[in-house]
C-alpha cells in the first residue's frame, strides 16, 4: 500500500514528492498509516449504512396499515419524496435542496427486492428475505466519490421509527484514481457484526482490511475493533492505537 505511505509522508512531514518516492515504503509510522486506511474505510461504511437505512425505513413504511400512522411516518422521513406505486414497482423521486433530483427504483419480487438509484452517488443491490428482519443483501455496485464498491452482506434489522441495522460480510472499495490499469484496492471483512443507527451511529463491530496496491504489488492489513463507548482500536503489524469514533 505504498500509495498510502507516500500520501502521509507527504502530508506529515512536508517532503517534496520525489523524496516520498525515494523513500517508498521503508521509514513510516504503523499507526498513522492504519488510521489513513480506517477513515477511509469508515466514508465507506457511512455510505453503505446510509443505504441500508433508507431501504429499512423505505420497507417499514410500506409495512405502517394504520393510514395515519404511515403518512406521519412518511413526512417524517421522506418528505422531500414523491412515491409512486405501479403493481410491483415502487418509483422514489427525491427532490434536493440544489433543485435536482433522483430516482430510487424498487422491483419488488416474491422474496425479494432490486433496488437502484440514479446520479452521482447512484447504487444497484438486491436484497432477499431470509426471515423476520433478516436479509441477505448484495451490494452490486455504489459509488463514493472516485471509488466504486461492491458488497454482500448478512443484515439484520429491529424495525421502528429509527431501525437498527447489524451485519457481517465483506465490502470491497476499488479506487482507480491513480491508476485504471493498476488500482488500489480495499476489502474490509466485517467478523463480528457492525451495529449502526441514525442516532448512535456505529456503536460495535470487529473487520479486518486489506489495502492492495497494484501499482506497488504490496498488501497491508488491519484489525479494527469498535467499542460500545465509542471507541475505535486500531491493530497494525505489532501497535494497537484506539481513538474516538468521529
């Protein structure tokens, strides 16, 4: 992951870019290093529980038959939406504070949904139903910026007015910013289930992430544990450094 070391040794200690070159992978500091590859990480999970958020609310609205409660429910959460239901097809055309606006598409099927969403930060996944408040869902494609992700994930949700949203699986960040050909690659392996809400956050959860660096051919690997207190340690070759949530 020497793209990573170059960038912090640019940035910490203000060496001109061919220095940083030079010295490549060699002199650096574990835990800086580790704290670059975990908030990038961290955009990435925001994004992908963002996404789950809104289907999880998306889906108990649709679940709401008291006519009252529903509509409450959608101002509460989708009042810059408008929402139109043909047969199996749900449209969601979102309205943003710019003047623009996108589309989410939800094709409802027997067991399951495909759901898509148009513009910049435009995503593709499809979920299945494995139980109550159980799903297995595969993140097709969501963009983040200059990186494209994909992902599968085992999702369980405590629905309400605010869900609560747990999974494991795998998410894989693919950045071709420095190289088409040769890109830097992110696989975070989440081992012990992520819990996220809109109020708290993320609030427990362990991952292991690998950085893989075409360019260089090098891999670099960390432990992250998220702490009930709103913490985050974070383990790199022989160094555990904890900070606080953002």
């Amino acid at each position: 992951m020497r793209r990573y070391i170059i960038t912090l040794l640019c940035a910490v200690a203000g060496l001109l870019i061919t220095s940083c070159e030079y010295y490549g992978g060699e002199y650096y500091a574990p835990e800086r290093m580790g704290k670059e590859i975990w908030d990038t990480t961290y955009k990435d999970l925001t994004r992908v529980n963002e996404i789950l958020d809104y289907v999880a609310r998306y889906n108990h609205l649709c679940s709401i038959e008291d006519e009252t409660e529903r509509e409450a429910y959608r101002i509460a959460n989708f009042s810059n939406a408008t929402i139109n239901v043909e047969q199996n097809i749900h449209s969601i055309v979102h309205t943003t504070s710019y003047g623009t606006s996108y589309i989410v598409k939800i094709v409802e099927g027997e067991n399951s949904w495909h759901i898509s969403r148009s513009g910049g930060n435009g995503y593709d996944l499809t979920i299945t139903r494995e139980s109550d408040g159980n799903y297995a869902v595969y993140l097709n494609h969501f963009y983040r910026n200059e990186l494209i992700g994909q992902g599968e994930f085992e999702v369980e949700v405590e629905y309400g007015d605010n869900p609560i949203i747990s999974y494991t699986g795998t998410l894989t960040m693919t950045d071709y910013s420095a190289s088409r050909d040769l890109p830097l690659t992110i696989t975070t392996e989440i081992t012990d289930a992520l819990v996220y809400d809109s109020d708290s956050g993320i609030s427990d959860g362990e991952m292991n992430i690998s950085v893989y660096d075409a360019i260089y051919d090098t891999t670099d690997n960390i432990t992250v544990h998220i702490l009930k207190d709103k913490k985050v340690i974070i383990d790199i070759l022989d160094t555990s450094t904890g900070y606080p949530l953002p």
